[in-house]
C-alpha cells in the first residue's frame, strides 16, 4: 500500500514543486538546505518574506510568509489582540506575531502524504496564492499597528473592517 507513496515522494521532493510555482512568478529564491527555501517578493501593499520548510517525518510543509512591517513596544498588546479577532475570520492559515522580531507573519502547515508531483504543485500554488491575498488583505492592519501610536479600540476595529474597492 505506501509503497507507490514512498515511489513518489522519492521521485521529487516537495521543494522542487515550490521552486517550480516561484520560477513561474519569476521570483528568485534561495534553497538554503535541501528542507528549507526562502524567497522576497514586492506585493501591491507590502514586501514579504516567504519561507518553506519541509518535514519528512510529518509528510508536511510548513509555509510562512513575514511582513516587511516592525511592530513595537506600544503597540504589541494592541497587535496580539487584533490578530485573535483576526485569525477568528480565517478559514486557513493563522497571523502571528513572534516576540523575537515583532514582525508580523501568515503560518500554514499543509500536509502532503500520497500526493504525487503535479499535485503538490497546484497545492502549493493555491497555498502561496491564498497566503498572499491574506497578507495584501491585511497589510493596511499592520501598517497602522507598526506607525501609529497609541491605537484605540474603534479605530483598531475600523482598520479590521473588509473594504470594497481600491482607493
């Protein structure tokens, strides 16, 4: 039964399929070992970090995408709350928001056993895809939480609003 499994997933590794959705961005990538990649891009709102890491053991790879915004010391509390109401409305992934770099960052982890190559390549599209629409969705969010000081409530609440349109 996993030994066709163990056949694919010897055949390429998930990384591979990665390096082959951000070659089709034309975005040039680092593979830092052969379990991590680490990728910058410019997006319509913000500069991100994206980050893969594999996990043979789990059959799993995790996929964290950090936001070029710095949140500091004022804000922090203020920032640690908004990313539970937040996350309340995301049906995938979670923001986060390590104390080390008070940098915010989308997580998701998608588990991968059994699935062949052409597979985990759109998988992989759809995940980056969708982390990046959080992100660019959000990006207003940040900004305000890594430049204002001292946020109130109603204006945090605004800026957690979903808008319509561009301006």
């Amino acid at each position: 039964m996993s030994t066709q499994i163990e056949i694919l997933e010897d055949d390429i590794h998930p990384l591979d399929s990665v390096e082959d959705v951000l070659s089709a961005n034309n975005w040039v990538f680092d593979r830092m070992t052969e379990d991590e990649l680490i990728v910058d891009i410019t997006g319509k709102n913000a500069a991100y970090k994206l980050l893969f890491i594999w996990q043979a053991e789990m059959h799993a790879l995790q996929f964290c995408i950090q936001l070029d915004q710095h949140i500091t010391g004022g804000n922090l509390k203020t920032a640690r709350e908004a990313l539970i109401d937040l996350n309340e409305s995301l049906w995938m992934g979670h923001f986060d928001l390590p104390a080390k770099s008070g940098r915010p960052a989308f997580r998701h982890t998608c588990l991968l056993r059994g699935t062949g190559p052409g597979y985990m390549a759109e998988i992989i599209d759809d995940m980056v895809d969708i982390a990046l629409a959080q992100c660019e969705r959000h990006s207003p969010l940040f900004t305000l939480l890594a430049s204002a000081n001292d946020i109130d409530r109603q204006t945090l609440s605004l800026a957690l609003m979903d808008t319509a349109g561009e301006s």
